[in-house]
C-alpha cells in the first residue's frame, strides 16, 4: 500500500523514531512497534492482507469513528487510517490516509 501521513507528527515519528512537539512524545518501544506496522502495512498490497496477520487486530471502526480502519501497534495504542482504491484492474493501488496514532483506552 502506498502511505500517506496526514499529520506531520506521524511522519516524523516514522522517519525520524521521535516527534518535534513535547505533545507527542511516546515511548520509545511504543514507536519502535510504530515503525514496525507502518512498515507491515506498506508491504501489503491492500486490507484484505491485513486480516490474516492476527497481531495486526486489523478492524473496521464502527459507531462516531464509522468510515475509519485500525490496527494494533500494541496493547494500547493504535494506527487508524482510511484506505482508498484508486486506477482501474489490474493496475489499482490501495492508498492507506494515516489519521492517527491514538491510545485506545483513552
């Protein structure tokens, strides 16, 4: 899938393993893990490959986050994202919109 970060935190995250705002510090096994599913899902050529990676937890939200896809970085954080299908068959790509990188339990 081709990434796309919608906010700039999440690219630095990614790039560089440490955001310029105080605001969003993690710890570091926290965007290590990050790192590591960013990387899991710009290998998977679409969703479909997700659901068979069981530490992935790959889901569909439902309810006020309808629309939205997430998947597990670890026990409490996740990745959420829209994905879109652009071109005709067979040249279509699956472009994953990385939203957020959220603690699920807050």
């Amino acid at each position: 899938m081709e990434i796309i970060f919608e906010k700039d935190y999440l690219q630095q995250l990614y790039e560089d393993g440490k955001a310029k705002k105080k605001k969003y510090k993690f710890q570091a096994t926290v965007i290590k893990k990050y790192i590591h599913t960013v990387d899991k899902l710009r290998v998977a050529n679409n969703t479909e490959e997700l659901y068979p990676i069981k530490s992935l937890n790959y889901e569909k939200l439902i309810g006020n986050k309808k629309g939205i896809e997430s998947v597990r970085v670890d026990k409490k954080h996740r990745i959420e994202f829209i994905s879109s299908v652009e071109g005709e068959e067979p040249n279509t790509i699956t472009i994953c919109s990385i939203i957020e990188l959220s603690n699920h339990y807050k």
